[in-house]
C-alpha cells in the first residue's frame, strides 16, 4: 500500500528535549521532597505528564497535580530555550513534504505546548496535523494519537508509516495499524518494531523505499 503520511512522535524523535524533561520532573519532585534521579524519569518521558506525575507521586493524585504545576513552572522558565531540533529533522521533513508524503506529530505534549514548541523552533508549517494528548480520550500506549492524526490528515492508518523513540510509541502507533519505526537515538529497543534505526534520515530512506 502507498505510504501517504507520517506520523512522527515529538519529544526525543524530533527535539533534544528527554534530558530537559527529565530534569524538570526530578527538580519539582525535590521542591515536594520526593527525591528521584532524572535518569530515573527518563523512563517515563513519553507518557503524558498525568502518568508521569502518577509515577512519581506512588498514585497520589493530589501530590501528582501539584508536581505538575510545579514541573510546568520550571520547565517554562528554565527549559524552553534549550530547546532544539535533532539536525536531521529539518532536511528529513523536507524530503518527505517533497515527495508529497503528509507529516503529523502525536504526542504525549498537549496541542498548544506542541504547536508553541514547534512555532519557536520555525518549523510549524512542516506539519499539515498536530495531535497533543489533550484532544483524544485515551493517551499514550493508547493508539488514540496516532488514530486521530490519519483522521485529521484523512488517510488509512494502513497508508501511515509511525516514527518514534520510544516503546510507549511502538505500542500506541502498532495498535493504530501503523508500521512502525523505532528511532533509537539513546540504545532503546522494541521487540515490535518493524525497524529500528538510528537517525531520522535512515527512517526516511525506508519510508520512501517502502
């Protein structure tokens, strides 16, 4: 079937931002006295905040709000203008865009953080759909994401090919009936990717070639 799309995770597939993350979470968790290394929170980057202050916070709901507000908080003063795109992200979108493929992001990030991020870093207008955690049901691993991106950019999620960085990813984009392909930029690995590779151009390569 013609690949018509793609659907591209954001945070550590198309930007530099899970160590920035990660640090934001572990400092707001420290102001509550929760003590949790940054490497540790690495594992949850991917999931939407809700999830990853659940984690944090043992289930306590009213301690995850908190930490939010508080992660949100330093993130927006301390983070935002560390933000960068990985350098094969540009030249990558602009291949695909060329050869008339569609490109979306779904992400665990809300629509309004994604298209701020996105605005910021000048490359808003190489993504015909953007899909945050916040205008679908059910977040990642849920395939709602990537099920709602193939409807907005009104193609068959048969016809899209997922990009992603993390297992989270793999299991939400392979649930949407997307192939699926890991960008393994920090060693992760999942068993039910259809390819794992290690750049965003090398993704692009077996796109096209598809």
């Amino acid at each position: 079937m013609t690949i018509k799309a793609v659907v591209l995770d954001f945070d550590g597939t198309i930007v530099n931002t899970v160590g920035l993350l990660s640090e934001a979470w572990a400092r707001a968790a420290s102001l509550m006295g929760i003590r949790i290394d940054p490497k540790d929170v690495e594992e949850y980057v991917g999931l939407a905040g809700p999830e990853i202050s659940l984690k944090i916070t043992g289930g306590d709901e009213a301690k995850a709000e908190e930490l939010r507000r508080l992660k949100d908080e330093i993130y927006d003063a301390e983070y935002i203008g560390k933000i960068r795109l990985f350098e094969d992200v540009e030249p990558s979108l602009k291949i695909l865009r060329e050869r008339g493929v569609k490109t979306a992001v779904a992400s665990s990030q809300t629509t309004r953080r994604l298209k701020k991020y996105l605005s910021l870093l000048g490359v808003l207008k190489m993504f015909d759909v953007l899909v945050g955690s916040d205008i679908v049901v059910r977040r990642k691993p849920a395939p709602d994401v990537f099920l709602k991106a193939a409807e907005l950019l009104k193609v068959k999620p048969q016809e899209c090919f997922a990009v992603g960085d993390t297992c989270f990813d793999c299991e939400s984009a392979k649930s949407a009936g997307m192939r699926f392909i890991l960008v393994s930029r920090r060693g992760t690995r999942c068993e039910n990717a259809d390819f794992t590779v290690k750049s965003l151009d090398e993704a692009v390569s077996i796109i096209l070639g598809s």
